[in-house]
C-alpha cells in the first residue's frame, strides 16, 4: 500500500478549516446557551476557543498541539452534571448539521468526544 493508499483519519477527512469554524461557532452558540452558559462566565471566548480547537485537532487525529490542563483538572470545579454534557453534545451535532458536514463524519467527532465523558463530569459526592 502506498502512502497515497492510506486510510484517512476525521482530521484529515474534515480538515483543519473546518474544524477551526465548528469549534468557533460551536464557543459562540455555548457562551449563550441557556442550560451550559452559565459555566463561561466570567471567561475570554477567544482564549476558550484557540484552546478547543487545538484540542480538537489532536482528538480528531491531527497535530497535538494542545497545551491547556488536562480534562479532569480542567472540568472538576465546574460541578458538570450528564444533562449539561449532553446539552454540549446537542449543540455540537446542530453546529456539525447546520456547516453541512457529512452526517458520518459527524458521528466520528461526536462519538470521540463522548469518549471524553468520563474526565468531564464531576463524580457524584456521597451524602451523608
């Protein structure tokens, strides 16, 4: 098989530009979001979103240039709940819908992402 003959991966197929302008439009529509807004305030758009969209090519298997805090770390204070994680994944598939990426693809990124779910919730705390 020659390089040429390579399978592609959703990084390659979905490409950088697109990627870059689903992850900006996805931070626009969050910031405003009634049920996960709320979890940007007091936070810089343009910092969130060079961040993500590093974040996003890694993930989606380009450059791993991402150098923010690791998932956990970074979600833990925010007390993220699987309604509020779900709602994320809602306007990310809308994003995805409505720049017309193919309907396969995705469900590539989606399904990457809710791989990703476990380090984002805050575990439930034991009542005592």
């Amino acid at each position: 098989m020659s390089i040429d003959e390579s399978p592609k991966n959703l990084f390659q197929l979905i490409g950088p530009e697109f990627i870059a302008n689903a992850v900006a439009e996805f931070y626009r529509r969050a910031f405003e979001d009634v049920m996960i807004g709320h979890f940007f305030f007091n936070s810089d758009i343009n910092h969130i979103t060079a961040q993500q969209i590093t974040f996003a090519t890694a993930l989606l298997g380009g450059p791993s240039l991402y150098r923010g805090k690791p998932l956990k770390a970074a979600h833990s204070a925010l007390h993220i709940r699987p309604a509020h994680f779900a709602r994320r994944q809602v306007l990310m598939a809308e994003v995805l819908a409505d720049l017309r990426l193919d309907k396969t693809l995705a469900q590539g990124w989606l399904s990457l992402e809710l791989q990703l779910k476990p380090l984002i919730l805050t575990e439930p705390q034991n009542c005592r």
